[in-house]
C-alpha cells in the first residue's frame, strides 16, 4: 500500500461524525481496497473527475464529501434515520469508481472493469469485502439506476437523490 490510512482519513473529515469505530474503520478500509485495485495513490482523489458523462472540474473527493454533507443535512430532519449510514454510505457510494475508472495515456478513462461492471456494483461488492453491513452496501449498491429494481432504504432514497442534485447542478452549469 503506498499510502497510509491517515493520509486517507484526513481527506474525510465526515468520517469523524460516524458514532460506530467499526463502521468508521470499515469505511477507510473500503477506500484502501479501491485505491490499492485500482492502482491509485491517496494524492490522485482529488484530481480524479467525478463523473466522465459531463466535462467537470468537481474531482470525486469533492463531490463524495458535498453529497456526505448534503444527505447528513437531510438526514438530520428526520426521524428514524440512521446518520451513521447515512455518512458511510455518502462517503462510500462512488467508491466504485476507482475500478470503473483508470488513467490512460495521461487521461482518466472509463476501464475495462467499469465497462463490464458500473461502480454501484463494484462499490457493494468493496463494501462487503470490507466487512460493512448490507445496509449500507445497499446505499452503494441502490444509489443510482441500479436502485429503480430494488426497494431503497430510507438512507438509499437520501443518498440518492443528494447525489443526482449535485450532478444536475453540475450538467446544468454546463450546459449554461
Ligand atoms: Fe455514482
């Protein structure tokens, strides 16, 4: 590993706000399995875009941490909502897009692993290998198109939408 996990936990200061130490433990873990596969340094997180559907000077760091923080907002309004999935879940759902992306010649591109499989895939499988709970591998998992088959979780339809009001904003100033 060419990193260390502190260098990852400062890059994530939400994950101070999860209650549970396993939860916390196992959220960095699923971002060290991501890095580690998909041949990234701690450094290259805040340079990768987060999304490659639309040109965009918002990197994955930031868009994980904003939509964190967004569904942490939300979150706070209501009842029976669990905050510590909630930030496991907004730290953790684009996870998958370490393997769904790679650099190559210089670029980051969609890989061979993101063509056959999109990160709310590889993101739950990551999670569950990092020994998190299904809970919030359903996040994951449900947080884009993949969800509209499955029943989301209160926490899911958060994420969910928090996730696709960042992306709209930023197709929108794009787009003008
Ligand atoms: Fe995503």
């Amino acid at each position: 590993m060419g990193f260390s996990i502190g260098q990852l936990e400062e890059l994530l200061p939400e994950l101070q706000e999860i209650s549970d130490p396993a939860l916390r433990e196992g959220v960095l873990k699923a971002w060290a399995l991501a890095l580690e596969r998909g041949g990234w340094q701690v450094s290259d997180l805040g340079k990768i875009p987060f999304t490659l559907l639309i040109p965009t000077g918002t990197s994955l760091l930031e868009h994980t941490r904003r939509v964190t923080r967004m569904a942490r907002a939300v979150a706070r309004e209501r009842e029976n909502v669990n905050l510590d999935y909630i930030i496991a879940g907004g730290l953790l759902h684009d996870v998958g897009k370490l393997l769904e992306y790679e650099r190559r010649d210089g670029k980051v591109q969609k890989s061979r692993s993101g063509e056959l499989v999109r990160h709310p895939v590889s993101g739950y499988a990551l999670v569950l290998e990092a020994g998190l709970p299904l809970e919030v591998a359903h996040i994951v998992l449900a947080h884009s198109s993949e969800g509209e088959k499955v029943k989301r979780t209160p926490e899911a339809i958060i994420i969910h939408h928090c996730d696709f009001i960042d992306f709209e904003i930023a197709k929108g100033k794009e787009s003008g």
